[in-house]
C-alpha cells in the first residue's frame, strides 16, 4: 500500500491502538473521553497516519453523555 500523504512511499504498515477522544474546550471536561481502539496505518517513511473511529466510539462522539462512574470506570 503507498502513502496517500508522501505519495510514494510502499511503507505504510498497520498497527493496533489506543486512542482516547477528548472534546475541545471547557465544556469537554464535563463530556466523557471516547476510547478508541482502531487499526492505524502509519507511513514508517513520512509518519502520516490514518484511521477509522468504530461505530461505538462514533456514536458516543455524536451524543456525549456523562454517567457518573463514566470518568473512573477503568477495564
């Protein structure tokens, strides 16, 4: 697969993540922090990296709700 940011370079590899959405501003403090554990590809020649929010974080980014135990709920 080439890089869509470098435009040439065959090496873009995927790898697994960890990413914690956080909403923009002071009034994110009081939204919760979407996990996200989407496959990333990143270019190993420019660092251009790409990846898709899953359904369930997607969801949670378009109607943020804070439950209580939400902020200190830990797996």
């Amino acid at each position: 697969m080439k890089c869509r940011s470098c435009g040439g370079s065959p090496e873009v590899q995927a790898f697994d993540s960890e990413i914690a959405l956080h909403f923009p501003g002071f009034d994110g403090l009081n939204k919760p922090i979407v996990w996200a554990f989407p496959k990333v590809l990143i270019c190993l020649e420019c660092g251009f990296a790409e990846f898709l929010v899953p359904d369930d974080s997607m969801q949670t980014l378009r109607n943020p709700t804070r439950s209580p135990k939400s902020h200190t709920h830990l797996i």
